[in-house]
C-alpha cells in the first residue's frame, strides 16, 4: 500500500487544524534527517518529493511516499513513539 506523508505532519509550527497529525512534544523533536532514519530502520521503503500541502499551498514542505502494509494512522503513531 503506497501511504504519503507531508513533513508539514510533523511541524510543531502548525496547529492541528492546519495539518500536524502528531503531538507537539513529537513535532518539536523532528527533522527530515530524523524521519529518513526511522523509516530506515523500520525497513520501509521510500521516496522523498519537494511539494506544497495542500492547507498551506504557500509553504514548502517535503512529500514522503512510502510503501507499507499498515495503515497512515498506525505508521503515525510509529513514528510519533519515535520521536518523544
């Protein structure tokens, strides 16, 4: 199953409402670095994209596309544990 994820997912500058899907105590911990290593080392296979999210098409954000077998929330909170 092909899932896409946004970094604007994680930006602890945005509100819920505007697209971060994790906690802030996570989103302060993130970086591009930081969610290439964990995918890495869940041995899931990406590609990495420059996009706009589609709330805030006047910010630059990066596109994860990620092949996995579970599904977007699950893989979130994976990474969300990750990252506290």
């Amino acid at each position: 199953m092909t899932l896409t994820l946004y970094s604007q997912y994680f930006n602890p500058k945005s509100s819920r409402r505007l697209g971060r899907r994790v906690s802030l105590a996570a989103a302060r911990n993130f970086t591009d670095g930081k969610l290439e290593e964990i995918l890495k080392s869940m041995n899931i296979k990406y590609e990495i994209r420059d996009a706009r999210y589609p709330r805030i098409p006047w910010e630059k954000s990066k596109m994860f596309i990620v092949e996995a077998n579970v599904k977007k929330s699950t893989l979130l909170s994976l990474i969300e544990r990750k990252l506290s």
